[in-house]
C-alpha cells in the first residue's frame, strides 16, 4: 500500500460512525403480522448496532428493514412482538444460524411462534419467552 492509500484507509475509518461499519451481502428481513382475528401487533427489534424501534403492525401487513453483517461478520437481532399485554421474543437473525438461509428472510408471525418461509417452504418455530406486560 502506498502511503497515500494508507492516509486515506485511516482517514475512511476515522470518519466511520464508530460501530456501522459493515460488510458482506445486504440482507433484508420481512416480518409479517399473521396474527388471527385481526389483531394488531407491535414490533420492536434491535441488534447491538441498530434500535429499529417500535413498530405498530396491522393485520397482514409487514415491516422490513435491510442490512450488512458487521465488521466482525456476525449479526444479532432479538425482536419482541406484542399483543395482549404479552411480549414474545424470538431471535430474528443470527449470523451463525441464518447467513446460509436467509438473504430475504420472509417471517409470518403466528400466535404460536414466527414462521420462516423460504424456497417453497414454510418453518415455524417456537418463541425463545414470553413476558407479561
Ligand atoms: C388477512 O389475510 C387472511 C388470509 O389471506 C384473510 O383471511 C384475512 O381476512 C386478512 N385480514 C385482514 C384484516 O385483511
């Protein structure tokens, strides 16, 4: 590298926002509300990077949001889904499980757990905990 490269590399990573900086793929999460009875939901998901904040989701619609592995190449983001003063809390998206799977993950969530949906089929899984709210 020559000097001049090597100026610029450092004054790139000074002007990064600390901790946003990220590499790989962009992988989108959708996350849709399959609740019955048409049920209103609200979402909330972060990973240690990003606090996507408080969603209020309506019956069939979906919230989605893009993003890139971090700099250390793994990527966590824990969601809880309200309804009737119940937090349910699932693991969205993990690196180590999902970056083979999942560069759209397609969720629907269900009373019993959030479903992933992906190549013509469909798994659902069960809710990490519950808290009452
Ligand atoms: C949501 O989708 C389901 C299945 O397609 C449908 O039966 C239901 O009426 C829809 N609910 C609303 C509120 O649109």
């Amino acid at each position: 590298m020559s000097v001049t490269v090597k100026k610029f590399f450092l004054l790139f990573l000074l002007v990064q926002p600390s901790t946003s900086i990220s590499f790989g793929p962009k992988i989108t999460v959708v996350v849709q509300n399959g609740l019955q009875g048409g049920r209103d939901m609200l979402l909330h998901c972060e990973s240690a990077d990003d606090d996507l904040g408080v969603q209020l989701i309506h019956p069939n619609n979906s919230f989605q949001w893009k993003f890139q592995n971090n700099v250390f190449g793994r990527t966590l983001f824990h969601c809880s889904f309200q309804w009737e003063s119940v937090l349910h809390k699932f693991v969205i998206y993990k690196t180590s499980r999902d970056h083979n799977t999942c560069h759209i993950c397609n969720w629907i969530v269900k009373e019993d757990g959030p479903c992933l949906i992906f190549s013509g089929r469909t798994d659902c899984y069960n809710w990490n905990s519950l808290e009452e709210r």
